[in-house]
C-alpha cells in the first residue's frame, strides 16, 4: 500500500503541476501585453506632444499676422486679338500683393518691365481667352507668373483685379 500511496501521489503531483504552470505562464503573458501597453501608450504619449515642455507650449502659439503690402500699378488699355474688322480692347486696374514689404522698391523699380510683359501677354489674348470664372482665373495666374519673373528675388503674392473692362 505504501507503494501505491507514492504513485497516487506522484499521479496527483503530475496532475496538479500543469494547472499550475498554465497559471504562471498566464501571468508571464498577461505582464507581457502590460508591458506592450504601456510601453505603447507611452510613445503615443510622446508622439502626441505630452511630454514636449516648452517646445509644445511654443508651437502652439499663433503666428502673428503680417499686414499685407499692396502696390498699384497704373491703369492698362490693351488693344487684344482679333481676326474680324472690330477691335477688342481690355482695360485693367491692379494691384499686387506682396510677400514683404522689404519689396515694395523693388517692385517700384521694376514697374516699367512688369508692365512691359503684361502688355505682350495682353495682346496675344482673343475676346473668347477672357470670358468666364476660368478665363479670368488663367488670366490671374499667367500675370502672376510673368510678374515674379520679372522682379525676382521679389515675390508677389496675388494679383488683385480693381477694375476690367473687356469691349
């Protein structure tokens, strides 16, 4: 019997020891995805800016605006293309807007070659180049293009249309 007790006992020693390991190895596992958790959060956290101090707090402030600068240029009479007896003509008042106001002599300065390249492009337009949101839209941006070639390193921002007459 003394034999029998020792292998009931070593058989419920067996028996007992994988519950046992099964519940370490889910606590091995559990800290594990803790730990993952955590270590998760805390990048999120990091990558979020919560632990950014003074620079987040700096970033943070809202840049403060500069006034615009805006020079006019003189009124424009451009005669356009045309192909029949009747001629076309487009009068234009604008005026730019500037990046900086550091910029403003130049563009002053430049003024005769601005308007120089506006009166080229200008002339090569036909009536049908003008006419809708998308004409004025392409006319916009091709003066613009022509102007920043010309008072380079300068930069105009936007070309603001006071008046256009097209007849």
């Amino acid at each position: 019997m003394a034999a029998t007790k020792e292998v009931e006992a070593e058989a419920a020693d067996g028996e007992a020891a994988p519950p046992k390991s099964s519940k370490k190895l889910i606590i091995i596992i559990a800290a594990g995805v803790l730990v993952l958790l955590l270590a998760g959060g805390g990048a999120a956290a990091y990558f979020m800016g919560f632990f950014g101090g003074k620079d987040h707090k700096e970033a943070e402030k809202p840049a403060v605006p500069v006034p615009a600068t805006y020079v006019q240029l003189p009124d424009l009479l451009v005669n356009l293309s045309s192909s029949g007896r009747r001629s076309n003509f487009i009068k234009l008042k604008i005026t730019l807007e500037l990046e900086k106001a550091a910029d403003e002599p130049r563009v002053k300065t430049m003024q005769p070659r601005i308007i120089d390249n506006f009166q080229t492009y200008l002339r090569d337009l036909r009536l049908e180049d003008l006419q809708g949101a998308q004409g004025l839209f392409r006319l916009r941006e091709e003066l613009l293009i022509r102007i920043n070639a010309a008072v380079a390193p300068a930069k105009v921002t936007d070309i603001l249309f006071q008046e256009m007459l097209v007849q």
